[in-house]
C-alpha cells in the first residue's frame, strides 16, 4: 500500500492507543508488525525534518543543540517540509477488516482509515 508520510505521522497517535488495545491476537500481530515497519519510516523522516530546520534555521542554544527557524526564512522551510510529508512510500500491508476486531470499544478516531477496511 502507498501512503503519504504526513498520513503516517497523523495515526501515529492512533495506532499507539491500538497497540495498547486487547484486540485478537492475529489483528494485535498484525498491527506490531507494521508499527514496526512505521518506526523505521518514522525514524529517517524525522531525521529529515531536523535537517530541514537546521538548513533553514538558526542555532539558539547550543547546550541543548536547539534551532529555530526565523520568520524570514518559515515560508521556504514549509515548502520543502510540505514536500516531505508529501512523500509517498510503500508499505507491505493488508488492510484489517472491521469485523476482525471482534466485540471491542474503539473510538472511531482511532482506527485509522489506512489501516482498516
């Protein structure tokens, strides 16, 4: 399946909450593996936005290595940052059918639409 790395950064949240969900164990198997998958997307995508801000931005401590990026210069990190969360990848998933959960309380918040069908 392709999906946008801002899609992935948006469920997030909501995967988390599966991952600590009792749910079947196939549907929880299933859901570990790709967490583990979305880590590794995770993990290099992160590495790219602080790349980005310290690109565009400007060290303002070096103790704790933090940078900000000024107002002179937001417009054009946005839009290499908006380029990055466009990016498509490819996740080797099967969608979960709803009906696999079986007799469970979720919040429809969070059963993220690329996840399930």
């Amino acid at each position: 399946m392709k999906i946008t790395l801002k899609k992935i950064v948006e469920s997030k949240p909501a995967l988390d909450i599966l991952l600590l969900t009792k749910l079947p164990v196939k549907v929880s198997y299933r859901l570990a593996k790709l967490d583990i998958k979305l880590q590794a997307e995770m993990a290099v995508y992160e590495s790219q936005r602080v790349s980005l801000v310290k690109k565009f931005g400007e060290q303002i401590d070096s103790k704790t290595d933090s940078w900000q990026v000024p107002a002179d210069r937001i417009q054009d990190y946005k839009i290499e940052f908006d380029k990055l969360q466009g990016e498509e990848i490819e996740i080797d998933f099967e969608k979960i059918k709803l009906e696999d959960l079986g007799d469970i309380s979720i919040e429809p918040k969070n059963l993220p639409e690329f996840i399930f069908e």
